[in-house]
C-alpha cells in the first residue's frame, strides 16, 4: 500500500510515518505543503493519503478536492487538531477524520476503513419473515433492531428476523456505512431521510420510503455527531 503524508510540521509528520511503521506499512512519501503533495501525486500512484487541514497557502480541504479531482479511486483520511472542520473533510469524501494525538490503534482502524471501502464485499444476508425468506444487501437494509439472540431487519419489504445478535451485525456491516445509534438500533446512514433532535440530546432519524423512526440514545448521538460535525 502506497501511502502519501502531508503535513506542514515536521514533528506531525515524524510521528504519523513512525505509527505507520509500527503497524507495518512502509512505503510512506512525505509532503511539507499542498504544492508538494500534489507534484508528489502527479508522478505516482497513492493509495491512501493522510492530509493535516490547517496548511498555509492551501489547506488540506482544498488540497482534498485537488487531489480527488485528479485521484478519483484515492482515499483520503484527514488528521488534524481541530473538530470543527468534520463536514467539510466529509464533503471532500473522506474515509476518516482523526483527531490529534490520535493513537496507534485509531489509525489501524481507519486504514482498515479505506480497505474495507476499495474492496467491498459481496454481502446478502437471508432473513425470515413468515414462512418466506428474504436475501438483502446491506443498501436494501434501512435500519436493524436488537430482539433478544436475534436482530430484526427493516427493509422495504417489511421486517424480517436474522439470526444474529446486533453486536454481531454491527462489525459485519460497519464498512457498508451503518452506524450503532442505540443498544438496540442499527441504522444506515445512507438511507437517512431526516433528523431532528429530541430532548436536545437524542436524534430522531426518518428513513426513505417508510414511516417509523428510531430515536438514539445521548451516546448514539455524540458518536453520530463526532462523525459528521
């Protein structure tokens, strides 16, 4: 895996490529500046690059829409000291967004995001529902419910049992964009209709084509806040 880092201070750059070597990867090219990181990008391939925001002259948005326009297949994570600029990296197409001093592990898992996303996996679960059975990709799937051993998948079709617990689920359909939002409730963030907040903790989401909801909990909407503020 090539890997392009950029990052206008020396010591963030020391760091991440001596993390990134702690978990084996080490065909690493550093840049200093957006100028740079994009001559690097013009004379070869990169599979993931790791973009700081806060860059003088060009700053790692814009340098993610250069990048991606020329790019389109690579990944990019961002990794940066401020929270407040999530939605913008998430409008670049960003795999991830680190907050620094982001650990050893936290970065293993965004390259594991980038991975899981350049090679999905062709994924059906069969689900009951009466006497018949239903065989659903993850994008047909709008939200899951925890019920007891099992999980209840809602579906345009209507609802359909699955044999699994939703801790379970939750790792197999992470990397096809679904979110934990509740102990209960699994949802998928790209068929996401509407949001509204209850009792100015909790998010109330709508889905596309039906009329329930689920509420999160207080934690389920930090954790759905911290990705996409």
């Amino acid at each position: 895996m090539n890997i392009l880092i950029v990052d206008d201070e020396p010591l963030a750059l020391d760091r991440l490529e001596r993390l990134l070597g702690s978990l084996g990867y080490v065909n690493v090219v550093r840049a200093s500046s957006a100028a740079e990181a994009l001559e690097l990008a013009r004379s070869r391939p990169f599979d993931i690059a790791f973009l700081d925001i806060s860059m003088s002259q060009m700053d790692g948005i814009e340098l993610g829409y250069a990048l991606r326009y020329d790019h389109e297949k690579l990944a990019i994570v961002y990794q940066t000291a401020h929270e407040n600029h999530a939605l913008s990296a998430f409008d670049v197409g960003a795999v991830d967004y680190l907050l620094k001093p982001y650990s050893a592990e936290q970065l293993s898992r965004a390259i594991e995001r980038v991975q899981a996303k350049s090679s999905p996996r062709e994924l059906r679960l069969i689900a009951k529902t009466g006497e018949n059975h239903l065989l659903l990709t993850p994008g047909e799937i709008l939200y899951v419910k925890a019920d007891l051993a099992e999980t209840i998948l809602r579906s345009a079709e209507g609802f359909a049992y699955y044999p699994k617990k939703i801790s379970d689920l939750e790792l197999l359909l992470e990397p096809h964009g679904f979110l934990r939002v509740h102990r209960s409730y699994l949802i998928n963030l790209n068929r996401i209709r509407g949001m509204e907040t209850v009792d100015q903790s909790r998010i109330r989401f709508t889905f596309e084509g039906i009329k329930e909801y689920v509420d999160s909990s207080k934690e389920g909407a930090k954790q759905f806040r911290n990705r996409f503020k």
